[in-house]
C-alpha cells in the first residue's frame, strides 16, 4: 500500500471512529479532513469530563459494557519525560484467548482511544483539541473509494486468537498527520492491554481522556475515578515494573523493541542511575557560552543551588556540570532543572533513581589496577574483560610498540600510559601527550576486532601519544596528524594496503586535491595517510620525513603553507604533486578494498549516528587521563553504559557487520548493514532480520544471560553470554515453530 494510501486509510478509521463515538448520523462528505473531528460523546458524564493524570491509577465499576475485554476496571498512564514515552495499561474485566472479529466492515468494530493534551488546562475549553491521537482499532475495510467514507456493512464473523484482535494502530497529530503506530500488548493472564508510545513534547503534566468503544449501540467506557494520590515524597518508590534487576539480567520483554533517544540533557554515569552515584551533567546546545560560567539547578523545585559549568563548542556545544548531585540520599522518581540568570540555558532532566543494591555487582568492588609492561603501563579496572585479557591486551600492545619504533626508526622515549574503558568511547580511543585511553568490552561494537584491530589501534594511538606531526604540522594538520597515525599503523582500523585503498577512495568518486578536506572520518584519515604513501612510494621515505619536517624552521605562529612545503622539499608544485597523485591512483587497482571501503564509511556512519542518537559518550571522559579517566569518583562513568536489550541487539549488529567486513563476507555485512540502518533511523526492530537479534537478546534475558557475541545460521545461534560479568559462556538457542528457544 503506498503511503498516501495508507494515510487516507488511517484519516478514514479515525473519522469512522469519532463518528461513532459521537452517536451522530454520517455527515456528507467525500473528502475527510486532515484534521480530526472533535469527539462529541453522547452524554456528559462525570467519568467523560475527567482528565486522566499521569502516575495516578483509577478505578471503574466491572459490568458497564458486555464485552468483557472493553469493560475497563482499572486504568494507569506512566509518563518518562527523558524518552518522551507513553505508557497506558487497561485492566480489563476479562481478556480471553480467542475472539469474535468481522462481525461488522467498513466500521471500527472494537476501539481503545486515547486523546493526549500537552497542556491540560485547554481540556475543559469549548473548542478543545487533542495534540496527539492513539488508537487501537479492529475494522475491516473495503478498499476506501477515492476518499470517501464507507457504508457500514455487514462483516463474516471469524474466531481468532486474541493476539490477532487488533488491524491498526495509530498516532496521529492534531493535524492528522499519521505519526506512526504504539507498541501494544495483550496479556490475557493478568487481564491487561499495555499501550507504550513516543509522543513528542511530552511531560508529566500532560492530561489525557481515555475510551474503550463497541460499535453495537455504540457504547463506551470510561475510567471513574482516581483511587491512588498523587505523592509529594521527593523519594517516592518507583512501580515494580520500572525497577531494573541485577546487570546480569537485565529486564527483557517485547515493551522494550525501540531504542530510547538520548535528550538534550544527558547525565553520567548512566542511563541507569542508582543511590549513591554522583551525577555529572551535559546539555547539548546552540547557544555560545563562556568557557566557564554560573548555573543554577534546582531538585523538584527546591530552592536552586548555584555551580560552575564548562562550555565546548565542537560539532555542537556541550555544557557540562561535572559531579553535581549526589543521589545517595534519593530514590525514585526526580526532576532536576538547570538555567542561567539570562535564559540562554533552561533545561530540565527527569531520572529514576534505583535502590543502591541493584547496582551490577562488579561495579561495586570495582577498582583501578595497575599493570607495567615492556611498552606501556596499564591501568584498568577489576572485574571487567580487560582485566581478564590483560595479557592478551599487554601481548600485543608490546608488538605494536616494537612495530611503531621500527616504522619510525627510533625508540619510545617513556613508556605509554594505557587507560582501559570498559565502554565503548567514540571510535574506540583517544591519545596524546604520553597517554593513550582505549575501550575493550565483551560487547565491542567498534572498528577494531581482535589482534589485528589492537595492535592497529595501538600504533595509531602511539603516534598522538608520541606526538609526531604536532610540533610541524604547517597548515596540513589532518596531512601531518591523522594521516601518519593511519600510515604508521598501516591502516586505519585494521592492516590495510593504503594504494589500493586510495584507489578505492578515488574509483568511489570521493577524491579532492590534496589541500582539501574530505568531511567524513573513515575517508579523511585515508585521504591525508595515501597523500604520505604516495611520497614514500614515488620519491622514498627520506622524503617523505622532510615534507614532514619542512616546518621546522618556521616560528609556531607562522605555519609553512602545505604548497611551500611540497616545493621546497619535492621540488614541485602543488598542482603538479596532486596531478601526479591522481596519475598513481588510476594506475592502482582497488581489487576488494572497493567494496571494503564503501561498507566500512556506511556502517561507520551508521555506528556514530547509533551513538550520537541513542547511546552518546561521556564527554567528561575525553582529554587529559587524570583529569578524566582516572579519577576515583568518575569509575562508575568508565563501566555504565546502555544495556536495554534494544541496545545491546543494535551493538550485536554493527558488531558482526564489521566482523564480516573484515573477513571479506561482503554480501553479509550488505545485509547487516540494510537492517542497521533501517533500525537506527527508525528506532524500531521491525526489519525481520533486526527483528532475530532482539528476539534472541530477549531469549537470553528471559534465561537470566546478557549476550555479548552472537552468531546466527538460519533457524539457530550460537551466543557468548554472561550472568557474572566478566565471566562468559556459550548458550545455543533454536528457533521451533517461530520462537527463538535456550537449548538444554
């Protein structure tokens, strides 16, 4: 069905629907309006007028309607104003396992309405709209006539299974503007429907008006009354299905299918917070600030307390107020606002904050250990994959140091500090000044795999912590900097033939003279490192060490122009050095890096805008390790990351798309990378294939395992899993009659 098809579909179910509640005679129309109707129910009642509040639970007299999965006797609506999420859950009086359906078409037969008002106080106005639409329907349609509304006609009765009840499912805006479908569940076992969806705007404040409707009559039901307070405790217990559990077993159910988008405000360590964590917070902005500046934060409209911010501006500005409350003494649900004197900042973050004891075990003993090797000294923290694989790790930083000095023809002055992250951190590692800092988990999504990616990784990261090209970089700092970190290490992410692959990036069409910059990251790092293998390659190493060097003599703050530099040491000119450039790429054949080339900048991409998105880095991380890393208090920020079973089926895929790039299986990683991209720019696991992952993910949970690898082959998997991380073990899983299953 295409698009403009389904949307009038969607105009003409949720017309039908309002008709029918309204108890009004068809109006004559053949062209619905993009905007829908105004619900007029029969009677005023008392249940009618009601508005619906959030974090109240409300109570209705069992027997008010005949069929027993549309008689509401209980209602709640829980609001996370973080993710914007909406979740409703009707306690029915009686949800069976089959249903009647079809007894009528061209007519919505069953019905549970919700009208969402961002702002209550416009409810009770005349002329009142909702902002947003939800609606579960049952309603059998002849193919719409242009647009015309159908007659009701008589339907072919069928019995089906009650999780076959439902044919749409809508939110749609005031505009009538389809916006997609909620997450809807059927529990016939404890009698309940649970509605979850992501309204955009949403608070706690919101107001609601909610409706079960039968076509025959037409009847509604409505909620009567509150029967539960609303509590002003600022430590007010979190309802039993928001507790998370111990880390090594997660909650897992099909409620959790979406990835949660990150807010403006983000808090570390996160985005689980427990009592006892000191949270440091980062607002993503537009506006400019100060380097430092006041800020005020006030918890659940106490009275503010003044601190200090910080503000960056990269990509976007990032203001951050580093350890700025303390939640040993809170539990529950809070807000927290931040604004300054001038309005420029005014933001607000609501959080949960879990009981202390659920804290993943090995995050409580964590602590920093250290270890010295030939190379390198190494600092990492107990009861993570590093500490277990420190040898391992050691192993081949020790060969990629000894690689480096014979590349360089010289040796490491002082060994290296190392500091390990058991979390994924951008790219993978960062370096500089005699420091490297590297991410090494069991779940390891990032572009470096196995020895071959460490061992890449860590002589990249050795030339920024050596600091060669910085002090004469001239006015080519990607040319001098990230070019001979990729050229030292002989590749990017993994041993890579840099002509071939330079052919590649030019056969692909992505080639830009060499004073230019190429603004994505896989190609950038390769643009600048085949400007330096085609010296080496055309006029020998000797060379390429005085284009390097060709700034020596010129003060600082003055930088030797990248022209002058090819002349005074080549002896040409610019013009001529990128002619001749483009002439050695032609003449190099791409073979397999023209495919290697084109998934790695897709899935990369892919990868940074999962993060970006969904799961964003602690920036508080990034810099100088004592400042960051190292210290004692900011441990928890080194360990926590997402693990929603969302995150951890999206990381699973990214992860083996790599792994398939690297063993040349081309047309796997394609595939991965299809299903990637429609999940990262949906946030929803419909794409069959994403849909596997996270019913495997959701298998293992259920059995008390977070998968950290997982290999499927048709209708079984193999996963490497742990309970007690940073113990693992194997679980093999199997698909019988469309369910993923543990096998004995």
């Amino acid at each position: 069905m295409s698009s403009k098809n389904r949307l009038n579909l969607h105009v003409f179910c949720l017309v039908a629907l309002l008709i029918l509640v309204s108890c009004t005679s068809v109006p004559e129309t053949t062209s619905p309006t993009s905007t829908p109707p105004q619900t007029q129910p029969a009677a005023t009642s008392t249940a009618e007028s009601l508005i619906i509040q959030a974090g109240l639970r409300y109570n209705d007299p069992a027997g008010d309607m005949e069929v027993s999965f549309l008689d509401m006797v209980g209602l709640q609506t829980t609001v996370n104003e973080e993710a914007e999420l909406l979740e409703v859950t009707f306690q029915m009086r009686d949800i069976p396992e089959t249903v009647t359906r079809r007894q009528i078409k061209n007519q919505v037969e069953y019905a549970w309405e919700i009208h969402v008002f961002l702002d209550p106080s416009k409810m009770n106005t005349t002329d009142a709209q909702p902002d947003y639409f939800l609606s579960l329907m049952t309603v059998q349609t002849d193919p719409p006539s242009g647009q015309e509304i159908l007659t009701p006609e008589p339907g072919e009765p069928e019995t089906v299974s009650i999780d076959r009840l439902w044919d749409m499912r809508l939110i749609n805006n005031q505009q009538g503007d389809f916006l997609g479908e909620p997450e809807a569940f059927i529990d016939s076992d404890l009698d309940t429907i649970t509605l979850r969806a992501h309204i955009p705007g949403l608070s706690s404040n919101a107001g609601f008006r909610i409706a079960t409707v039968y076509y025959d009559g037409p009847v509604m039901d409505r909620p009567d009354n509150a029967v539960v307070s609303a509590s002003t405790n600022l430590s007010t217990p979190l309802p039993e299905s928001t507790q998370a559990p111990q880390a090594s077993s997660p909650p897992a159910t099909n409620d959790d299918m979406q990835l949660i988008p990150a807010r403006a405000v983000r808090a570390y360590p996160g985005p689980e917070h427990y009592a006892g964590d000191v949270l440091t917070f980062e607002i993503q902005t537009s506006n400019g600030f100060e380097e430092t500046f006041p800020v005020s934060m006030s918890l659940d409209d106490l009275e503010p307390t003044e601190l200090q911010a910080t503000f960056t501006y990269g990509f976007t500005g990032v203001v951050q107020i580093p350890l700025a409350l303390d939640t040993t003494n809170l539990s529950g649900r809070h807000t927290v606002k931040f604004a300054t004197a001038d309005g420029s900042l005014n933001e607000t973050y609501s959080f949960d904050v879990l009981p202390a004891e659920q804290r993943p075990a090995n995050e409580t003993s964590a602590v920093w250990i250290v270890k010295e090797t030939e190379c390198c000294i190494f600092h990492y923290v107990s009861e993570t994959a590093a500490a277990r694989d420190i040898d391992f790790i050691a192993k081949n930083f020790d060969q990629a140091a000894r690689d480096f000095e014979s590349v360089m023809g010289t040796e490491i002055p002082s060994k290296m500090d190392v500091h390990i992250l058991d979390r994924i951190w951008g790219n993978g590692g960062f370096g500089g000044g005699g420091e490297l800092v590297i991410s090494y988990t069991d779940r390891y999504y990032g572009p470096t795999m196995g020895s071959a990616g460490l061992q890449t990784l860590a002589r990249h990261e050795f030339s920024h912590a050596a600091n060669v090209g910085v002090d004469n970089a001239g006015d080519g700092l990607e040319f001098n900097y990230e070019g001979l970190a990729v050229y030292v290490a002989g590749g990017h992410y993994k041993p890579e033939p840099l002509a071939q692959r330079g052919a590649a990036l030019y056969d692909l069409g992505h080639y830009v003279p060499v004073d230019q910059f190429i603004p994505q990251h896989e190609l950038s790092y390769l643009h600048a490192a085949v400007i330096l293998t085609y010296i080496d390659e055309t006029y020998g190493q000797d060379k390429l060490w005085q284009v390097l060097s060709a700034d020596d003599d010129t003060p600082d703050e003055q930088f030797i122009s990248l022209g002058d530099a090819i002349q005074s040491t080549l002896g040409i000119s610019l013009r001529d050095f990128d002619q001749g450039l483009q002439a050695w790429l032609e003449r190099n054949e791409p073979g397999e890096q023209l495919d290697d080339l084109r998934l790695t900048i897709e899935l990369q991409d892919l990868r940074r805008q999962y993060q970006d998105t969904y799961s964003p880095p602690p920036n508080i991380l990034f810099g100088q390790a004592a400042d960051g890393v190292a210290r004692p208090e900011l441990l928890p920020v080194v360990m926590r990351e997402a693990r929603a079973p969302s995150n951890i089926a999206i990381e699973l895929m990214i992860g083996n798309a790599q792994r398939a790039i690297i063993a040349g299986a081309y047309s796997e990683a394609e595939e991965l990378i299809k299903s990637i991209k429609e999940v990262v720019t949906t946030g929803d696991f419909e794409d069959p294939l994403a849909k596997e992952y996270f019913e495997i993910v959701v298998t293992a949970a259920d059995a008390g395992y977070e998968v950290l690898t997982l290999n499927i082959q048709n209708s079984h998997g193999t996963a490497q899993v742990t309970n007690n991380p940073p113990e693992t073990t194997v679980l093999e899983v199997q698909k019988l009659n469309g369910i993923w299953q543990v096998q004995p």
